[in-house]
C-alpha cells in the first residue's frame, strides 16, 4: 500500500474509533457524573489529575523521541524499543514505589487517596504501552492502537456501569481505569511483536545517551502537565469537590475532543521527522496542510460549542451541571490555542530543538500557576477557564515564534477566508433554528458546514483523490 493511502486509511480509521472512543468517554461520564453527583465527580476528577501527573513525572520524553529515532533511516529498531521500554517501565515503577509517601501528606479523604494509589498503578501500564504506540507510529498502523483503545474503553465502561447499578461505590469507578490499562497494556505488547522483536535491554551507556535527547523533553511534558492539569488539583485545594465537579464536566469535553490535533500529529510525525533535513519543501507543505485541516476543524467545533454547549452539558451530567455550560464556552478557546501549539512544539521536536521549548514553557506554567492561585479564591471555575485560554495562547504564539526562527517554517493556511464564511454560514444556520433538538442542530449544522467549504472550493474532489491517490 503506497504511503499516500496508508495515511488516508489511517486517518479515516482513527477517526472513526477515536470518535467512537470519544462518545464511549462520554457515556462513561454520564453515568458517574449521575451516579456520584457534582462533588463525587469531583473528586474523580482529581484523583484523575494526579494520574496524568504521575503519567509526566515518569514521561522522561521517552514516546515522542522513540518515534523520532526509529523514523530516521537506517535505525537500530529493536535495540532503540527495547532499551525505552525498560528505562520507561523502571521510572514507572519507581514513581509508583514513591506514591504512597507522596500521598500521605495531601488534604484529601481516604477514598480520594486510595483512588489516587489505584491510578499509580494505571499509569504504569500505560505509559509503558505508550513507549510502543512509536513503532506503529512509525509502520503507519495507529490503527491497531486505535482499536485497543477502543476495546478499553469498551471494557471500562462495562465495568462502570456494572459499579452504578450495583452501587459499588467511588472506588469501583476508578478501578475501572486500571483494568481497561491492563488490557490495552496487553493488546498493545501482543501487537507490536509483529513489527519488532521484543525484549527489555537495560544497557546503560545508551539509557544515558538516550536520556540526554529525552529528559528536556520529559521536563516539558512535566511543565505541560503543570499548566494543563494542575487548575483541577488547585481547585480541590482553594475550592472544593463541587467546584472540580462543575469545572471538569465542560473540562472532559475538551479533553476528548483534542484526539483530533494528537491523532493527526501522531500520523504525521513521522514524516515531519524523516523531511524536515533531507526535503524542505515537502516538509512544509505536510505541515501548511496540516495546518489547514486544524483550522477547518477548528471554526465547526467553535462555532458548535458556543450555540451547543447548554444541550451539550445537559447530556453529559444532566440538570445538576448547567454551570458547565458557560466553562464549555470558554474552554473551547482554549482548544483553539491547543491545535496550534501541538503542531509546532511537535515541528520543534522533529527538528531536534526541544531543548528550546523549556524556558517558555517554564514561563507559561509560572503564570498559569499564579493566575490560578490569584484568582481562584475569588472566581473558583470561571478563574480557572480564562487561565487555560491564555496559558495555550501563550503556549501557540511562543511556538510559532520558535518555528519561524529555528526551523524557518512559514506557516501557510490556503482558503483561510472561505473556511471562516463555511463557519459564518454554519452560525447563521443554528441561529435561526436555535430551537430544535441537539442532534437535528448537530448533524444538520456539520452538513451544512461541509457544504460550504465544498462550495467556495476549499476542499475539492481533486483534493481527496491525491490523498487515496497511489504514489
């Protein structure tokens, strides 16, 4: 299969299982936001925060650089995997060695902290399988990825609909988390044996190499995860569980929807990585293109948030979270600045110039940590929402800075007015029948948005017949 339509094929089927995946995330959350209430919701959502934190602590930069490395040409593949999968297995393990002492000190009730050790233990499962997730990056097969994740994800929600009907309790719901990471661990070790023979190698003079190009980058997922995570653990600190509660029902939203720029830059990657020395011009055009599919995919999901969010909110928590509605409307800036700051921290990575990412990042966790603990007291969510827009401005705009000055990336957006008058028209549309049901809205308002751009000639049959077009 040429490469062209192994991309196409990719794409086509992560958007699919990742858009299943997404409305698996969102059943899930529908019953435990029901089942446990603002407060209880709450407080899965922060023991939920400390499982990304400890996923960062043990990051070590080791999935995106294994990409990296085993893309370049004439790569020793089974000795690059083997070797990030014991180094990212022994930090895990050390991290969740570390967590009981590290959870002895924190204001937290004794069900919060035994979630929080429960999601120890998921983390080493998945950021273990994570390190792997490289090779089918690399053989453009995220497609088996995908459908681990959504096997899961299937297997998580079972479980939590078993815990709510039989009224298991809060700590049946975060047991879930650790049992679909058992599985996907497994799914995914079973799969990736077909691309590279694996074992783990514990050769220390390359964990040190290794670990020089990695840990700048480990150190910016930490930062990320700072900024990123650390308004949920600040607000069950200042605040309460009712106000995570509240603030992590919109916030849940955004989290499943930023698949898109992860899911797209994952396929990418690889070919940004292998261009960017050896074939500038393709190099751009792969990220000018990419640039383009973010912005079409950005103004539908702007515009639909701003008139949807009320209906939005309501199917996922029901009428005790009403409150979410206006966090979901201005969170989705936030998913704006997100897009963008992915593709170029991803370019600067691709570029060898991570290291160049530490000082602004570093910038951006400081403010967004002050602007938290300023105003949360004052404000509670709506603080923390307007913090998260200007954090990833800060992050996209030092970014694209970075870009034009180290790699001499210009970005380009082709049929940028004719996106944003597909995206006026699609306003227009949920305006005038603001009335009717959310799917009619929905479904009719994202056709009508298709349209359009097939319409002005933004996106052209020729378009989509290169892209399934063999090379």
């Amino acid at each position: 299969m040429a490469i062209a339509r192994k991309i196409a094929y990719n794409v086509i089927f992560n958007v699919i299982t990742k858009i299943l995946s997404t409305i698996l995330a969102l059943v899930s959350i529908g019953f435990i936001t029901r089942y446990l209430g603002k407060e209880g919701f709450g407080n899965y959502s922060t023991v939920l925060a400390f499982f990304a934190f400890f996923g960062s602590v043990a990051d070590l930069g080791l999935y995106s650089i294994t990409a990296r490395e085993i893309s370049r040409p004439n790569a020793d593949e089974k000795k690059i995997v083997s070797n990030a999968l014991a180094l990212r297995l022994t930090s895990s393990l050390l991290v969740f060695v570390m967590t009981p002492v590290f959870i002895y000190f924190l204001p937290y009730s004794r069900d919060i902290k035994l979630g929080i050790l429960i999601a120890a233990a998921s983390f080493v499962f998945s950021t273990t399988y994570m390190v792997l997730n490289g090779v089918f990056q690399k053989n453009l097969a995220m497609d088996k990825v995908a459908s681990a994740e959504v096997l899961g994800k299937i297997f998580q929600v079972l479980i939590i609909i078993i815990a709510v009907k039989l009224n298991l309790g809060f700590i049946a719901i975060i047991f879930s988390v650790l049992a679909s990471m058992i599985l996907n661990f497994a799914i995914i070790l079973f799969l990736a044996r077909k691309y590279v023979s694996l074992s783990l190698q514990f050769d220390f003079p390359y964990w040190k190499k290794f670990l020089i190009e990695s840990i700048p980058l480990g150190f910016t997922s930490l930062i990320v995860f700072i900024y990123f995570k650390t308004d949920t653990i600040l607000l069950s600190i200042l605040k309460n569980g009712e106000a995570v509660g509240i603030y992590n029902a919109a916030y849940k939203v955004l989290e499943n929807i930023t698949f898109f720029p992860a899911m797209i830059i994952g396929l990418i990657f690889p070919l940004l990585s292998r261009n960017i020395f050896s074939d500038k011009q393709e190099f751009s055009r792969i990220a000018n293109e990419t640039l383009k599919v973010f912005v079409i995919l950005i103004v539908p999901l702007v515009v639909g948030s701003l008139f949807l969010a009320d209906q939005v909110i309501h199917l996922i928590g029901g009428d005790a979270f009403t409150a979410s509605a206006n966090i979901l409307r201005i969170l989705i800036f936030a998913l704006v600045f997100i897009f963008f700051g992915n593709l170029f921290n991803n370019i600067l990575i691709a570029g060898n110039h991570q290291k160049k990412l530490i000082i602004p990042l570093i910038f951006c966790a400081i403010f967004n940590i002050t602007a938290n603990l300023v105003f949360i007291p004052f404000y509670s969510y709506n603080a923390a929402a307007i913090t998260s827009v200007f954090t990833e401005f800060f992050v996209a705009i030092i970014g694209f800075f970075l870009v034009s000055k180290y790699v001499k990336f210009k970005p380009r957006v082709d049929n940028f007015p004719q996106i944003l008058l597909s995206g006026f028209v699609m306003s227009l549309f949920l305006y005038l029948f603001k009335a009717e049901g959310f799917f009619f809205l929905a479904i009719s308002s994202s056709f009508i948005y298709l349209l359009f751009l097939w319409l002005t000639k933004t996106i052209t049959v020729k378009e989509l017949s290169s892209i399934i077009a063999t090379k």
